[in-house]
C-alpha cells in the first residue's frame, strides 16, 4: 500500500507542471471507449463489490471527461488503490488533489 501512496504522489507531482489546458482527446476517447468496453461486456460477469458511489468505472469516465488522460489516469489508479475490503466507502466523485470536497448532500 506504502508503494501505491508513493507512486501516485510522484505522478501527482509531474502531473502538476503540466498545464489544464493540454487534454489528449485522443487519449480521452481511446480510455472511455475502453471503459464502456469493460462496462457492457467484463462488469456484468463479476460480481458487484464496489464500495464507492459512483462505481468505480463511472468515476473513471467522468474523471477522463473532467480532467483529461493524465489526470483521469491518477485519479482512476488512486481510486482503485482505495477500493478495497480495508478502504473506504460512500459518495466520492472525482476531485483533483488540491480542489476542496463538496458540500454533503
């Protein structure tokens, strides 16, 4: 786990000096399509374990749709790296590292 922290602060890091306006469309389109790929034909063959509104692939395309490749990519790994037995659950839609949380509903 120490590992994954590791790794993903190092790409938070890098990610930084990249500026918000260089999206990779290709990139976008290329990881939704996989997505919706893993969502009609992968997800509905396993079991339903994610402990996160919203799932974890829908948090995944709206991440890509609102930040980008490179950020919706950190963002994905961060959030599978917190899906588990020992991790958390409830609401929790995607956020780049530094915005504040929303207000609870």
């Amino acid at each position: 786990m120490q590992l994954c922290f590791s790794f993903l602060y190092l790409i938070k890091l890098a990610v930084e000096y990249l500026s918000d306006g260089e999206v990779n469309n290709l990139g976008v389109k290329a990881a939704l399509s996989m997505l919706k790929f893993y969502k009609r034909e992968i997800s509905p063959v396993m079991p339903n374990s994610c402990r996160y509104l919203p799932t974890c692939s829908e948090y995944s395309m709206i991440a890509y749709k609102k930040y980008g490749v490179v950020k919706g990519t950190v963002l994905t790994a961060w959030r599978l790296c917190r899906c588990n037995p020992l991790g958390g659950s409830g609401f929790d839609p995607p956020r780049w590292f530094n915005e504040t949380s929303p207000p609870e509903q």
